[in-house]
C-alpha cells in the first residue's frame, strides 16, 4: 500500500511539472501586448500570431539580429512591411531557382 501511494505521488508531481512547465513556455514564447509604432530597424521575417489569451493577435516581425518585435496586425504599415517580405522572397526563391550553385571541381575531380 505504502508503494502505492509513493508511486501515485510521484505520478502527480511528475504531471504537475509538465503542466507547469508547458504554461511557463507558452506565457514566455508568445506576444501579450502590441506595438503600433513603426520600428527603426530592419525587419527581416514575420510570424503570425492568433489569439490564445495570455497571448494577443499579432504580427512578430524578426530582425536582422533576431530580435522579435510584437506588432498590431491592423495597422497599415504592418500589411505593407509582411507584403514587401513575402515579395523579397518570392524574387530569392526565384533567382535561386534559375541560377542553381555550380560544383566547383578540385583537383581530385575529373572533368
């Protein structure tokens, strides 16, 4: 009976770890407040992220440092700056397409 109850506390303990540690993760990895203030860095990427209290709607916009920056996904500005990314990198996606990397050949290569 004794192993019974150690082994039902350690199942406990164990679940409330988990569960505490996934709420953790999820409060620290998410948005819970938006900017409309157009940044002064360049904007690289963007996420979206819905709603799912204690994170808001927004727009992640990365930097070239990998800085994340939390932005209202109504404003202007914002559908502008996620058009313009997503065109840089149609155009990348294409060049790269038409101009696939050529193997060099070394000495050891026969040509």
């Amino acid at each position: 009976m004794s192993s019974m109850k150690t082994m039902l506390s350690a199942v406990l303990l164990i679940t409330f770890i988990v569960s505490v540690t996934c709420d953790f993760g999820k409060l620290v990895s998410c948005c819970n407040r938006v900017s409309s203030a157009k940044p002064k860095v360049a904007l690289v990427d963007f996420l979206i992220q819905k709603e799912d209290l204690p994170c808001v709607e927004a727009i992640l916009f990365i930097t070239n440092e990998g800085k994340i920056l939390c932005s209202r996904p109504n404003i202007p500005w914002v559908r502008q700056k996620m058009k313009e990314i997503i065109a840089k990198k149609n155009t990348t996606a294409n060049v790269t397409e038409k101009n696939p990397p050529r193997e060099e050949k070394t000495n050891n290569q026969v040509a």
